[in-house]
C-alpha cells in the first residue's frame, strides 16, 4: 500500500515560501485551542444552556460538534494548507476565475460582526477585572450587584472606553506576526486558564446544594427543543468552534506538511467542549446553590457569578480569578478573529501588517461603538434592525445565518469542487498517515450529510419550513 503511494508521496508537500507558518505541533494546537476557546465557552455556553432549558440542548450542541463542525474545521484546514494563503486568496488560488472566493467575503463579513459584539462582552470582563481586583463588587446586594452591571452597560462612555482598550491590546499582539504574538501568547494563557477554571469547580461543586446545578447540566428536558432552539445550537457548534468563517482556513494556511490535521480537529473539538463543562459545572451548581435562575441571559456571567462569588468564603479572591481567566480565553479568541482580514488585507491587498491591523481594529472599532451602544438602557438601546438590538443583531446574523451557510459552502467546495482523492490525498499527508478509513467517512460528511443537516436546521430555525 505505501508503495503505491510513494511516487505521490514525493510529489507532494507544500511550498511555503515566504510565508510565516506555527513553529510546531505544539503550537499548532495552542493557536487553534486558543481561538476555540474564549467567551463561547464561559460567556455564551452557559447562558445559552440556561435559556434553552440545559441538557437537551447541550445534547443538540454536542451532536452538531461532533458531526458538523469537526468536519467543517477539517475542511478548512484542507484549504488553508492546500491554498497556502488567506480565507478569500485560497479560494481564489484552488478555484481561479470561479465565485468560490465569495465564501472568504462571507467569513471577512462574520468575523467584522463578531468583533464587534465580542469586544464589547470582552470589554465587561476587562472591567470586571478591574471592578473585582479594586473590591468595587465585593459586599454587594443582588440588586446592587445588577445595578452594576447596567450601569456599566448603559453608560455612554465607560463600555467604550473599556471596548477599544480590548481592541488595542489584540491589536498590539496581532502586530507581532504568527510566532511571536498567536503562538506565544495563547501557548502561556491556555494552561494558566485550565488550571483557574478547575480552581472554580472545586468551589462551586463544594457548595451545599451543588446537585441541583449537575442535574440541569446533565439530564435532558427535551420538551425545550425547538426548531430555533437546534438553529441555536448549531450556531453555537460553529462559533464554539470557530469555523464557518476562515480563521481555520486562514490558520490551516500556517500548518506544516506534516500536522496531521483531522487528529488537531477532534482534539481541539473535546478540550474546547471540556472547557465548556468545566465553565458549566463552575457556574451552575453555584446558581442553584444560592437559588438564582440559570435563565439570567447575557448579564449571567456579569450579574449571577459576582453574586455567587460574594456570598462565599474568599469569594473575592475567586471573583478576580474568574474574570481574569475570562478576559485571557477572549483575548486569545479575538487574535483569530482579527487575523482573518489583516491576513486578508497583508496578503491581497499588499498593506504591510501593521496597516492591515490599524484598518481592521477602525472598522471593527466602528461597529463595536454601535454594538456598545445599543445595550439595554443604553443611547442607541430602542434602535432596532429586524426587531433586534444592533447587538442582537451582529451576534444572531453571524452566528445563526452567515457561519452555518460558510460552513455549507466549505463543506461543498470540499467534497465536490476538491473531490475525494484530493481529500484523500491531502488530509493523509501524501499518503504518509494511515486514515483512509475515517476519511471515508469524513468525505460521506462534507458530500452529504452535514450539507443537507445545515439546510434543513437553518431553513426550520428561520421559520422558512416546519418540520
Ligand atoms: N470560538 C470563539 C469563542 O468561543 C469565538 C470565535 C468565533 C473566534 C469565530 C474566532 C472565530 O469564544
């Protein structure tokens, strides 16, 4: 069998020419995690969860991962690698002259979104390192604590002030370039993030009444589930994962001949779903332990985890840990983002990365300021597009609209523009990783069963077929 491979073998292999790439195995899974894991896991996931009615609706994220995401992430990396170049110039590259580079517009478009809400949320946490570290939310009542997080949200100036320091900072790392900002930085935030999260386990599962918060984590209702509940989960299966959109096509492009990229994409898929339980089990024993509702909202992190923290022995102390780790798993989320147009802009567009980065934090920066602003109470609060808020807006549109229909397209272009052999040739490495198996089924995926998944779960989601 290698035999007959061996003739490809030698021709195969990618030239990687001046471009940067990951240093290492190591750094591979360190860059990729990092972008995984980030608010999703202990901003969004929990909250959702909460809303959603528990572990029925995990149950309906974890499928989605398990059978749509990992193989669209794999599909991206089958690009990026192949391609050799950012998410709109490898579609350009493997499919000349045709409309396939659209799908890179389409993740260029997400990832502006996604900033935009994402630095606002990153902003609260940035605040809330300080408010806890300065002891500003330690003693307070439930209401007060509430009061202090609509105060935050609805003032005109502090939110901003707290969106663009978060839009410096990524930006600044970003400037650095693959090895020493990407890689460095998310390979010493992972393992210190771990290690607090498992801090905040330990104390919320000792907690007098911690069962009632596994239960809700754990037993699934499924009288909850409806067609926009599974849209939602779906959403969240693309987002947690950070596929759909080219930051894994873009970071496909800086993986070596050798990475075996269908193992990074199932590894990375169960740590970032660990990192989600654990941020679950953190939180939920904890709510019903002190008799919150878990359907709190996005202001759950912001309002119930202070409250929580404070009625506790050294909760201070387990406060500022909390929200440090959030800030580190945000900070390493938005590299990916923001590098996904400065690849865009450097690579096509010629500007030197520097200048990539300063055009792409103003536009994001611009659209944060409306996210920003169109909270709750806040100037633009009554504003709104398609009967959401400018928030609710970005967050729904790229998360439940533009990720699933990138993740469609990758996975079309994959199975049908690419085709098998190239699949097969491409995600063994010329033959060198004994996979054909499991690319057998992979290959079925992207053909057939996650395309018409994502069809059905989004055209039901939007109401546009019941089922
Ligand atoms: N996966 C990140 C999170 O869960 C968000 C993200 C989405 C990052 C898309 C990059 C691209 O927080």
């Amino acid at each position: 069998m290698a035999s007959d491979l061996e003739p490809q073998n030698r021709k195969w292999g990618h030239s990687l020419g001046k471009r940067q790439g990951f240093s290492s195995s190591l750094g591979v899974i360190a860059a990729t995690l990092g972008s995984a894991v980030g608010l999703g896991n202990i901003w969004k996931f929990p909250y959702l969860t909460g809303e959603n009615g528990g572990a029925a609706f995990i149950l309906v994220y974890l499928i989605c991962t398990a059978f749509i995401g990992i193989p669209v992430m794999i599909s991206e990396f089958i690009i990026g690698r192949k391609a050799q170049s950012n998410c709109i110039g490898s579609f350009k590259k493997l499919a000349p002259g045709k409309p396939w580079f659209f799908t890179g517009w389409l993740g260029v478009a997400s990832a502006f979104l996604i900033m935009a809400f994402y630095t606002d949320v990153a902003g609260w946490v940035y605040a809330y390192v300080f408010n806890s570290a300065t002891g500003a939310l330690t003693g307070l009542s439930a209401d007060a604590t509430a009061g202090a997080f609509q105060k935050l949200a609805s003032s005109p100036i502090a939110p901003l002030f707290w969106q663009w320091l978060v839009l410096l900072t990524v930006g600044v790392i970003i400037t650095f370039g693959v090895q020493k900002g990407i890689e460095r930085i998310t390979k010493t935030l992972l393992p210190l993030l771990f290690i607090l999260l498992l801090v905040c386990d330990f104390r919320s599962l000792t907690l007098p009444g911690a069962m009632q918060g596994l239960e809700f984590l754990f037993k699934p209702d499924f009288s909850k589930i409806t067609g926009l509940v599974i849209l939602t989960a779906m959403g969240l299966a693309f987002f947690k994962l950070s596929v759909g959109m080219g930051t894994m096509i873009t970071y496909g492009s800086y993986m070596g001949d050798k990475e075996n990229m269908p193992a990074t994409a199932v590894r990375v898929a169960f740590a970032d779903v660990f990192v989600s339980i654990l941020a679950g089990i953190a939180i939920f024993p904890a709510v019903f332990a002190f008799g919150f509702k878990p359907e709190a909202g996005p202001s759950l992190l912001f309002i119930t985890i202070p409250m929580v923290f404070n009625s506790m022995p050294l909760g201070s102390v387990f406060l500022v840990i909390f929200f440090l780790l959030s800030a580190f798993a945000a900070t390493g989320a938005m590299i990916s983002l923001l590098e996904v147009p400065v690849a865009f802009l450097h690579e096509e567009k010629q500007l030197s990365r520097k200048a990539a980065t300063i055009i792409s934090i103003l536009i994001m920066g611009g659209m944060g300021v409306l996210a920003t602003l169109s909270t709750q109470g806040n100037l633009l609060g009554s504003v709104s597009i398609f009967g959401k808020s400018w928030f609710d807006a970005f967050d729904f549109m790229s998360q439940n609209i533009l990720m699933p229909v990138g993740g469609l397209l990758i996975c079309l272009f994959v199975g049908w523009k690419l085709g098998p052999s190239a699949i097969q040739q491409e995600a063994s490495n010329g033959g060198q990783l004994n996979n054909s198996g499991l690319l057998k089924v992979y290959t079925f995926i992207v053909r057939f069963a996650a395309p018409i998944a994502i069809i059905i779960v989004l055209l039901n989601g939007l109401g546009l077929i019941r089922l």
